[in-house]
C-alpha cells in the first residue's frame, strides 16, 4: 500500500509595513524569514504584505513560488493576500484573486460594511509526487464589519462549487473572529464543502493567534486552516516561538500536517503524473 505524503501547510499575517510603527518590518524581516525556513512549510498562506515585503520574501525563499495580487488596484498597490508553494513539490494548474464584494471581480471593490478592499486570493495546484489536485483560498476577512465577514464566507464557500475542480480544499487566512463566530458557520455547515478546523480537531480550546507584539494571545484563534474531509489531519499548532524579540509578527502563526485519505497513483519511477 502506498501511502500519500504528508503535506506542512500554514497561514500567517506578515503585519503590512507600516511607515510610522514602531515595530518596523526592517527591524522583524530577518526573524521572519528564519522562521519560515525553520518552519519549511509546502503550502502558505500570508495575509498584508506589500509588493516590497513581498518581493523581499521571495529573494530571500527563492524554493516558493508567490502567486497574488494588490488588492487595491488589481496589480501591485495596497496589501496582497498571496498564496505560497513549493515549486518543487506542486505545480500551477490555475490561480486569480476575487474582491470580497457584490463585484468580486473588480479589482479595489467593497462592499457590505467594510471600508477597504478585502480579497481572497486561490491556487489550483497539482502535487507533482502523487499527481493529486488540490485548491486552495487564502483570505483576509474584514476587521470591523460583521455582515461583511459573514457575507465574505459565503461569496468564498460558493467559488468551489461554482469551479470544475471537485478535488481536496483548504480554506485558509486571518478571519478576525475566533471559533463559534457566525462567519465560521458556513464553513463547517453540512453539505458540500464542508470543512473541519485544523486547530479545532486537534485542540478542545485552541490558542490564541493574536498577540500585539507581547507573545501573549489572549482568547481564541483569529487565524485558522480549515479542510474539506478529503484530508486526515495529522497535526496542528499555534507557533508561538521562544518568545524573544522582535517578534516576527503581531500574529503567531498557524500550522498544520495534512495527508490525503485516498491512496495517490502508483507510478513507475521516473514517470510524470498526468
């Protein structure tokens, strides 16, 4: 029997360099790429980063490919919501980033609340070990407006079903609210997707993600990895780090082992999966 290979996903918040904060991303950069390449995930999801922050990252990881757009005007202005992969584990089968809006498709649209464009940025890839599709959505839900947040899920839970690809899904980002919120409800709602949280099926009460810069979260998760039941969830955790300074973030990332329940294609070594 073969068994799938596991796959090291993630999400985490780069906190947007901000001109006037004080925890300035030059000062943080470095502890934040050591902690990725510590980390090593194979799938990620980060949320603000700019073009520059964005670029930087991808010198200094150049074994990831970034997919992703600004979201305020399509191209490379205002924060990006990028998905990350490793080039050598998975290929680009198809991509784009969608507003969170009644207009998802034009680019700095807002809508139901929220006073600045929110995105969602998705990547159908194909596991070049097993041949196996996969999509993944990589989300920043609005921080203030509730009925956006709720609004924004649905408008992200209906994309699959509108998609050809009926393979294994993650849905991943900063959701600003933590378990049991009414905008996580239709995530985890019976029927077609439904989703389990990462966090949740490994933590009766998971950690918190949101720390402000102190390396202590207070409450819940705001950050989470949920998967479609196509995936066993091998682990899941919280990185809070050693708690020495400056911290990477004013988020702690999220992350999870996941492994494919079906067992991949057999195929002959040095053959290309279809």
């Amino acid at each position: 029997m073969i068994t799938a290979p596991a796959i090291r996903v993630g999400t985490f918040n780069v906190r947007w360099d901000a001109p006037d904060d004080q925890h300035r991303w030059d000062q943080r950069r470095a502890r934040f790429v050591q902690l990725l390449r510590d980390w090593a995930p194979d799938l990620l999801g980060l949320q603000e980063p700019l073009y520059h922050q964005l670029e930087q990252l991808a010198e200094a990881l150049p074994h990831y490919t970034a997919l992703g757009v600004g979201r305020d005007d399509g191209k490379a202005a205002g924060e990006f919501c990028p998905v990350l992969y490793r080039t050598a584990r998975f290929d680009r089968k198809d991509s784009g980033t969608f507003w969170l809006s009644d207009t998802p498709n034009v680019p700095g649209s807002t809508g139901w609340g929220n006073r600045i464009p929110r995105i969602c940025t998705w990547a159908c890839l194909r596991d070049c070990e097993t041949g196996a599709e996969l999509s993944l959505y990589n989300v920043h839900l609005d921080h203030e407006s509730q009925p956006a947040r709720e609004k924004s899920v649905l408008l992200i839970m209906d994309t699959p079903r509108q998609r050809t690809s009926k393979g294994p899904i993650i849905v991943m980002g900063d959701f600003n609210v933590e378990p049991g919120d009414a905008a996580l409800r239709p995530l985890q709602a019976k029927g077609s997707p439904a989703l389990v949280s990462a966090l949740g099926a490994m933590h009766p009460s998971p950690p918190g993600t949101f720390h402000e810069f102190t390396g202590h979260a207070s409450g819940g998760p705001i950050d989470h990895i949920f998967l479609s039941p196509d995936w066993h969830i091998l682990e899941a955790s919280v990185l809070t780090g050693d708690g020495s300074r400056p911290f990477p973030s004013d988020h702690f990332p999220v992350a999870a082992t996941v492994r494919l329940k079906r067992e991949p294609q057999t195929m002959p070594p040095g053959a290309v999966a279809p």
